[in-house]
C-alpha cells in the first residue's frame, strides 16, 4: 500500500489512480493553475508522509511536475509512457490502462540530493540512444524499462543522472531492450 500523498494534474487522473491502487491519499493541482497554497500543503505533507507526482506525459505535465520539484524538492516521481497514456488523440493518465498504472507505480524515483554526472551524451550515442534513425524509438523502450518516462535525449540523459541510475541498471535494460524484452 503507498503510504505517500500523489499529486496528479485533474479530477478524473485521481479516479483512475483510486481505480489502479485502491485507497490512496490523491490531490490533483487543476491543471497548470496549481496555486502557491497547493504548493506550501504539497511541501508539508512531503514532510509529513511524502509525496509521489504522476502527471502526464506531455509538456504541461512536465513544467507542472517542475513546478513542484523546485519547491518540493524530496518529491518521489512516477511516469508512464506517452503511448500507455493516449487514447483517441488525447494525452492523459486518465486514459491509461489499470495495469499500466500499477507497472509505473512498481518503479517509484527519487532525485539524488546531488546529481552525479553518471552518464554523458557519448554513452547516449555509443549504445544508439541518440543521433541514430531509430534513437527515439529505443530510448523509449529503454525509458520505460527504467521507468523514467518517454523524453528527448536530453532529458533522457538529466532523468539517468538526477535519479541516480546506475550504469548496471542502465546496460541491463539497454540488454533487455536489445533481447526483445522491453516494450
């Protein structure tokens, strides 16, 4: 049972979330419009049990999730897929399958205190992550073997060093990835 407060961006995210995980402590910030005193109780109950963000994977999603890790920086995060997400044209974690929930929920990240720079744009390009035809389409599946969410190879490359991947994690799923084991 997740014991942590998750915030999500809307009213129907938290529905399916309650649906996928039962009786969890959800807020949802209304969309971009998350207000300064949603922020300061998001920072308290970080405090108190902590919290875990899951919002979509789209842009607003992303500047929404910033949003709380630079005023809630002990924040835990979730992701899931772009295409796990999508239903009819329309990008939201209220379209998401139960299951597929519950898989980006088996794989909960932290920021690392002090990022360390782990990783560097060449080991992006010397296992095909990057500046190659098929590049987006494999780090997506590698992304999501990692449960760091689908991004460009720049974001891709903060994600695996803000939350501390390792460089086992990191050439296990590439492996997993190239055996046909990721999706």
């Amino acid at each position: 049972m997740i014991k942590e407060l998750i915030v999500v961006e809307g009213k129907n995210d938290a529905h399916i979330i309650r649906q996928a995980l039962g009786d969890v402590d959800v807020i949802w910030t209304e969309g971009y419009g998350l207000t300064k005193k949603k922020l300061d109780y998001i920072a308290e109950m970080a405090n108190r049990q902590g919290v875990i963000v899951f919002t979509d994977p789209d842009t607003v999603g992303e500047q929404i999730r910033n949003r709380i890790r630079a005023h809630v920086p002990q924040t835990k995060h979730v992701y899931i897929t772009k295409k796990a997400a999508t239903k009819n044209g329309d990008i939201g974690v209220e379209n998401a399958e139960l299951n597929e929930i519950r898989r980006a929920f088996a794989d909960i990240k932290q920021d690392q205190i002090i990022p360390q720079e782990i990783f560097v744009i060449q080991d992006l390009m010397a296992v095909g992550l990057m500046g190659s035809p098929k590049a987006s389409k494999y780090r997506i599946a590698v992304s999501r073997k990692l449960g760091i969410g689908d991004s460009n190879a720049k974001q891709f490359l903060h994600r695996l060093n803000r939350f501390g991947i390792s460089r086992e994690e990191f050439f296990r799923a590439i492996e997993e990835v190239q055996c046909g084991e990721g999706s």
